[in-house]
C-alpha cells in the first residue's frame, strides 16, 4: 500500500467473542508505531480496554480531528470517519478501523463505501469488520454492501478467526484462572467452542462458582456430582462437567435443529466413537437421513469424522449430551443398542459396553455377554477388558467359577495394560476369598484357580519378582499335574528358573524342545527362548542368536507369547553381537505388533530396546531418550527389562563425563532392582561398577572386581560379552595395576570365546583385540580396529595403537592415531574419553582446540564455560581438586583457575556454597 501509494480494504467477519476487536487495536497500535495517522472507530463495551487516540505524525499539525474517536454508535462512527478523511492531508498515510459494521444502517454503510471508493487513490489502509448472526443474518447488508468494492479497489478478506487452539487457549485460561491449567480443565475450554469472550465467561463463571482451586501452581476444577452418577464403574464414561459448563454448552445445543439434536443424544447414549451404521440403526433412518444431522453437528464442532467412526469432539460435550438422557430412557436405549449390536457378528465387545452400565446380580446372559466382551477385547484394548471384567466380578458372587474366570480376564488385561500391581493384588485376593469360601475346590474351581495363579506369575515375573513368580508358577502346576498344564505357567516357571539360576530348567526345557508335538507352539517357542538364555551363558554366541531366530520364526504371534515375546531377547542379542541392522528390524517388528498408539505393556518394550542398540551406535541422546521412557517416564514401562534401561543412563552418564549423574543411575539400580549372579543384568551392572571405580581413580578397586569376578566361574565370560570394547578395557585396566594374572585370565576368556564362536564378528574383533593389547602386538592390533563395528570399540582400537606406537618410539604415527581416535570420541558425544586422549596429546606437544564461541551471561551458571559447568559438578559432588584434575585430564593447577573464575561468576567465595548452590 505503501509503496503503489492507493488504498486497499481488508474484511474481517468473525462471531461476537471471536477477537476482531482485539485484533482491530492490536493492527491500530503497530500502525502508529510505523508512523501512521489512525482513525479508531471500536464500540463502547469491547471486551479490551477502550483506546480514544489517534496517533499522528510529530510532522504533522495539530487540531480537533488529532484525537481520534470513539464513539458509540456505529453508524456516527462512520460518519466522524468520513468527516476527519476529508479534512485530512492528501499523502498522509492513515490506517482506519472500523469495528462492528452489521450494526450500521444501510445508509452509513453506503455512505461508507462511497468514501472508500472516493479515496482509492490515497495511501490509506482499511480494516473493516463485523459479526455475522445465526439467527438474524444481520450480518448480510454488511457484507452485500462491502463486496461492492471488489473491483474498484483492492479488497481481501482475512483469514476467519477459528477458534482459539493450544498455547493460546492455554495462556487464556491462565490469565483468567491465575494459574496455568490442568488437562480437565483445558478440555472445557475448548468444548465450548474456543471464543476468547466464551472461555473467559466460563473460567469466570467456574470462579465465582468456587469450582476451580490451585493445586501446585496448576488450576483444576474440583469436580461434583452434576446429573446422574453412572453405573458401569466408568467404563468407557467421560468424566463429570461442572454445572457451569454444562449450562453453557446446553445453551448453544438449544440452537440446533430438532433432527440434530436427537441423533446427538442417541450418540451420546453409544459412546464415543460410534459407527454411524449404529446410530442410523436406532434412530430407524436410512444412512442418507443422518446427512444432514452429521453436518450440522460436524460443523459445529461437536462431532469429528474419523475414517470409519464418529466422535464427539471432546469428552465434556459427549458427558453434557449424555446427562440431557433421562436415566431410565438411557437404560432402555442402551438395552436397545445391545440387542441389536448382538444381532451382527463382531458386536459383542460393543454390546458389552453397553450391558456394563445396566447390569444386574443374577442376569446370567448379560454377565456372559460383558465377560465374553472382555475376553474379545483383551489385546485390542485391555484397560477396557480389565473394566468390563471387574465390572462383571462385583455382580457374582465371591467363591463362583466365573467370578475366578473373570478375575484371571481382569488380571490378564490389566497385566497387558502395565497395572502389574493391580493385576497382582486382585490375583491374590481371589484366590484367598475362594480358598476362604470354597475349599476344598471341586476339579472345575480347581482348574480355575490354578490358571488365575497362572496368570498372576506372569504379572510377577514381569514385575521383576522373580522368586514369587517361579512359587506361583509352580503351584499353578502342581494343582494341574497330571492334566492340562496351562502355557502362562509354563513358560514362567522356565523363565524364573533361568532368571534365578536355578539348573533343573535346563532339563526342563530341552525335556520340551525334545517333544514338540506334545505342547503347545507357545510353549514350545518360550522353552527355545529361554533355552537360548543357557547357551549365552555357556558363551555358545553364535548358537544363542540362532536359537533365537527360529524362536521368532516359529513365534506365531499368539497372545499368551506377547507378554515374554522372543524378539525382545533377540534384539538385545543382535545389539551385543553389533548386528545394528538386524536388531533395529527385530525392534521395529516388535513395536508394529504392539500396537504403539495404545498405551500398554508390549508398547513400552521398544523403547528398551531401542536405548542400547542407540547407545552402541554412538547415539547418546536418543539413548537417554529412550532409557528415560523404558523407566517409565512417560507412561507404562516393563519392571523386569527396567534395568537395562537405568544402565543405559548410567552409561550415557559416564560417556559424558557426569560421573555423579552415572552414581546415582546405579543406586537407583541396586536399590529398585538388585541384581544376583543369575540375573541377566549382573554382568553389566559390574561391569559399569568397575569403570566408575577406575573413572575416579580408583584402579584398585576397578582391578578387585575383576579379580573377583575372575575366581567365579562363568562370570568374566558373562562380562566380556556385555560389550565388544570390554574385554580390551579389561586387559587396559590389568596391564596399568601391573596384574598379569588378571590379563591372563581376560585373554584366556575371549580366546575360548573365540573358539567356540568363529563365525560371530564381534567376538573375534574383541578376542584380536584382547591378546594384541596383552601381548603389546602393534601390528595385530592395527587390524583389529577394522574388525570392529562397534564405534566406540573401533575409537579404543586406534587409542591402543597409539599407546603401542609411541612404546614404539613412532610419534608421528601414534599422534596420527590419537588423532582419529579423539575425532571418533567427540563424534560419538564421548566427552570424557576425548578428553582423556587430548590429554595424551598435550603432552605429545600437540594442541587441539576442543572449544567454541558462545554468547552467555556475565554470571550465574548459564555464564560458565562447559569446562567450568564440570568442575563445578565434580567439585560439588564432593571431589578435591587433584581427582577432579584426574578425571577432566588436566593439570590441579588449571582446576583450581576454573573454580576461581566460578566463584567469580557465582557470587560465591567456598566449595561449601558452591556445593549448597548446586544442591
């Protein structure tokens, strides 16, 4: 506009409440900031503050029009416009506004657009708006009048108004409720529609009405009991509605169609989502008569179309429109709903959600339906199986068979939805209140409690009770001994006894795999699982990951495998193998058959998965990203594979050089999940115990361990094999404590490794690697760092070259190799060991710039350099400055620089406040 020096028209229509006369002033206030005349034409009573200036030009004289307008009237308001442009300078560049105009008359608006056209060849910008109405359309002279313009001048319409969404809404809400808020609350506000004068009545309203209240700096309501309770234990219900809110949204339902309005609570009453066929089948309709319904309710937005369903758009407007159901009429409906869903072959589980809500003790077919409901739903969707079932278990009585079938559906399902404790208590108190009730069991009640114990071991054992699994287990089998053994028993038993050391489930398996036509697939493929187990522990490698392989082929994906799926072991085996493509395609295989979008059990078991093959890959962040969620940080996370996730943490932690950080992963660990000689983790839980002690300075204590470890039998091998780099890190440790014996024993271990696992890579690069190192063969040890596809391992290789080379008297070369070597660390993020190899290099004389301009603070901790940031830690953690010298690679003297510089940037004068600053 600005530079063709003409006029141009921008229309803005948008529902009372919507924000075009917040967005009128907002524009009002950057034009006069960009020195612009503007003329405000806003009506008393906006929702923002009222502006009466006009901003001018300092150039330009003052007089009367200089102070703008702000009138009342719409249509004066046009006309003071109309007035002060005429009087105004010919090049000034103005920008006019003007809110409200379908409340102008004909004749100002007309008046309006003469002006306009009249002075299209001045610099003049304007900003034009008014509301539509539902009801009136009083809107329409406005637009009619408006769109005359089009071809005279430039006219454009600005973008429609939607309704507020996100971050905006959220800040609304906030500024309103004094407090940013919570999920439920955030939900109201968008279910009435988003207007920002609608969400601010509400939250108001919710005030003056006593429903809100702060907890933790987070506004919620504080819900009541508006409408009828419902019955179903709240299966598949949204949540109550403050009766503000319900008011509110009832009014704006008032203005829907009759035909509407009906099909919404018909919908209602089915659940969100619902099949449009079951809604055309209550109302008696023809598909072709919800058209017109759907696309008033759609647009709306009451109702959201997926790609097979409907839904409401959100929870509180489906909880509004079930509660406007009388209690009796909806009890009628959802009989309704269920015979005819039972009518059609895939709607048991949906008649279920409906019976669930109506039941009553003694109907014996409803109970059927909601159990075999339950059933159906289990892998689908287990939280709402495990509602159903214990829904159904409150309407039979306690020491029944089917109250027992029930809870074994209900443990099962809550065991798949990641409630182990849950599915453990209620496994626990059945079978004591049938034991109480109706011992001794009949042979029918006696099958039935013992698959309940069954299904209460596999919630254990994921649960990481190893022991109090393998007891259940076995009890489940010994009530079915003679007869049907049931699978989840089974493989539980197998699995606790390998966990637990126990030799007899050797036997026991091999006893399985021997009579494949006698047991079930799942068994037979959870025996080769476990059966695996045993041949990694014997260091059979290579046999291990085979056994694996074909326990995946064979794995027919059955449900009662799921839960102890052999990919989960494979993919750990292919990552310690450095079979990276092979593992990343085991996991992702895993994850689609978990159904990732549903929040369960098997869902969270990539993310474990994923944590070491990242970590060996040299991916540190995506590690610790994935670590975080197999510990549960966002949501359900699987107990007995957890701490393969903590160690991860611990030694991302340590690769970065946050040995405090690292220490506290591992207490975590030996608190939450002690760790035996049998466990899967042991090895590598001291294997990391050892690298601490020797990141510290502790060589001694690092050399005891595995000294230690090395007079138990199996367990170096069980070591070595965590890691390719470990058996190298090993003879390292060993050749610096001046313990022959122990380097010994490490070269002995990967040497029969190597033996017994010839066409394993991984394993022969750790074994070349192990012995050239011992024996200080340079050039056996050049080749083995091509040998390695651990990354990390490979960046050790060509350290111990160099260490080999300058022994060698060859500078030139080994400089070379450290070199490659500490570009390899800090590609990989491993700052403590790129730190400890420009350390050999300083001293070699040779510099490497390590550091990089940044813009930070004068002071406080975002000040300090990323050096002075890890002195600080260290120094905080309790270090002297000599070990925190030890473990940065640097002198006492330049440790000691860095803590004044701290001090300084701190504001502080000791390690106390540095420590109390930290803390």
């Amino acid at each position: 506009m600005t530079s063709a020096g003409r006029s141009r028209v921008l229309l803005l229509e948008a529902a009372p409440g919507a924000g075009k006369t917040r967005l009128l002033l907002e524009a009002a206030d950057i034009a006069r900031r960009n020195d612009f005349a503007v003329v405000t034409g806003v009506p008393a009573g906006a929702d923002t503050a009222p502006r009466t200036a006009s901003a001018r030009p300092r150039s330009r004289p003052q007089g009367p029009a200089d102070d703008g307008f702000h009138h009342h009237g719409t249509s004066a308001a046009i006309e003071t416009a109309r007035a002060w442009l005429r009087d105004d300078a010919e090049h000034l560049r103005a920008v006019v506004t003007l809110d409200d105009l379908h409340l102008a008359t004909p004749r100002a608006l007309t008046a309006l657009c003469d002006l306009v056209a009249a002075l299209r060849g001045r610099p003049i910008l304007w900003l034009l708006a008014f509301a539509p109405d539902r009801e009136t359309a009083s809107g329409e002279p406005a637009k009619a009048c408006l769109g005359k313009l089009r071809g005279r001048l430039p006219v454009e319409r600005v973008r429609e108004l939607g309704p507020l969404v996100g971050e905006a809404l959220a800040q609304l809400v906030a500024d309103h409720a004094g407090a940013a808020p919570a999920p439920s609350l955030l939900a109201l506000a968008q279910s009435v529609n988003g207007t920002p004068r609608t969400v601010a009545e509400l939250v108001r309203g919710l005030l003056e009405d006593g429903d809100l209240c702060a907890v933790d700096g987070t506004a919620r309501w504080q819900p009541g009991v508006p409408g009828h309770a419902p019955d179903g234990d709240g299966v598949r219900m949204p949540a109550p509605v403050p009766e503000r809110f319900s008011a509110l949204v009832q009014k704006d339902l008032r203005s829907l169609s009759e035909p509407t309005m009906k099909a919404l609570r018909l919908a209602a009453v089915l659940g969100s989502p619902f099949a449009p066929e079951d809604l055309s089948a209550m109302l008696g309709e023809a598909p072709v008569g919800l058209l017109a319904a759907v696309d008033e309710a759609v647009g709306r937005g009451l109702l959201v179309c997926g790609e097979h369903d409907l839904a409401f758009r959100t929870e509180p407007i489906w909880r509004v429109l079930l509660d406007s159901v009388p209690p009796p009429v909806c009890a009628l409906l959802r009989r309704q709903a269920a015979e005819m869903l039972l009518s059609r072959p895939d709607g048991v589980e949906r008649a279920a959600l409906q019976l669930v809500h109506i039941a009553q003790p003694g109907n014996a077919e409803t109970l059927r339906v909601i159990a075999e409901g339950s059933q159906r739903l289990l892998a689908a969707d287990p939280s709402t199986a495990a509602s159903l079932a214990t829904r159904c278990m409150e309407l039979v009585a306690p020491g029944q068979a089917d109250r027992v079938r029930l809870a074994r559906t209900a443990v099962e399902a809550l065991t798949r939805a990641g409630s182990l404790d849950r599915a453990i208590a209620l496994a626990k108190a059945t079978i004591e209140e049938t034991t109480r009730l109706a011992a001794p069991f009949p042979a029918e009640l006696a099958a039935d409690v013992a698959a309940l114990r069954a299904s209460m071991s596999a919630a254990l054992l994921l649960l990481g009770q190893t022991g109090m699994a393998r007891r259940a287990a076995r009890e489940a089998l010994a009530a079915q001994e003679g007869g049907f053994q049931h699978r989840e028993a089974v493989i539980t038993h197998i699995a606790a006894s390998y966990l637990s050391g126990d030799g007899a489930a050797v036997e026991r398996a091999q006893k399985i795999l021997s009579a494949p036509d006698v047991h079930a697939q799942a068994v037979h493929v959870g025996a080769m699982t476990f059966h695996a187990f045993g041949q990694w522990r014997e260091g059979r490698v290579g046999d291990a990951v085979g056994t694996l392989r074909k326990a995946v082929a064979l794995d027919c994906g059955g449900e009662e495998v799921q839960l102890l799926d052999p990919r989960w072991f494979l993919a750990f085996a292919l990552t310690r193998t450095d079979e990276y493509e092979e593992a990343a395609a085991v996991i992702e295989s895993s994850a689609r058959a978990a159904a990732p979008e549903a929040r369960t059990l098997a869902a969270a078991v990539p993310a474990v998965l994923r944590a070491p093959l990242h970590l060996a890959e040299g991916r540190l962040d995506e590690a610790e990203e994935a670590a975080r969620a197999g510990v549960g940080a966002d949501g359900p996370y699987v107990p007995m594979l957890a701490p393969q996730a903590w160690l991860v943490l611990a030694q991302v932690a340590l690769r970065r050089g946050a040995l405090g950080q690292a220490e506290d992963h591992v207490r975590t660990l030996e608190k939450d999940f002690p760790q035996d000689a049998a466990g899967p983790w042991w090895a590598a839980h001291v294997l990391l115990t050892a690298q601490l002690a020797e990141a510290r300075g502790d060589l001694r204590a690092a050399t005891d361990v595995l000294a230690e470890l090395a007079a138990r039998d199996g367990a170096l091998r069980a070591l070595v094999l965590e890691d390719p780099a470990a058996a190298a890190w090993c003879v390292r440790c060993a050749l610096a404590a001046d313990r022959p014996d122990l380097v010994r024993a490490v070269v002995g271990t990967t040497e029969c490794l190597r033996a017994r696992n010839r066409l394993v890579p991984a394993v022969l690069a750790s074994a070349t690697h192990a012995r050239a190192l011992a024996e200080g063969d340079t050039p056996a040890l050049a080749q083995a760092a091509p040998l390695h596809r651990n990354p990390w391992a490979r960046a050790a290789a060509a350290e111990d070259h160099a260490g080999l080379l300058l022994g060698g008297g060859d500078h030139e070369s080994a400089i070379g190799e450290l070199d490659r070597a500490m570009s390899a660390y800090g590609a990989l993020g491993g700052e403590r060991d790129a730190a400890r190899v420009r350390a050999r290099l300083r001293a070699l004389g040779v510099r490497r710039r390590h550091w990089t301009h940044a813009k930070r603070p004068v002071s406080g901790w975002e000040s300090l350099t990323k050096t002075e940031r890890k002195v600080a830690e260290l120094v905080a953690d309790g270090l002297t400055n000599q070990q925190a010298a030890h473990h940065l690679f640097i002198s006492p003297h330049t440790v000691g620089f860095h803590l004044r510089q701290i001090y300084r940037k701190l504001g502080i004068r000791s390690r106390t406040a540095l420590i109390r600053l930290r803390a």
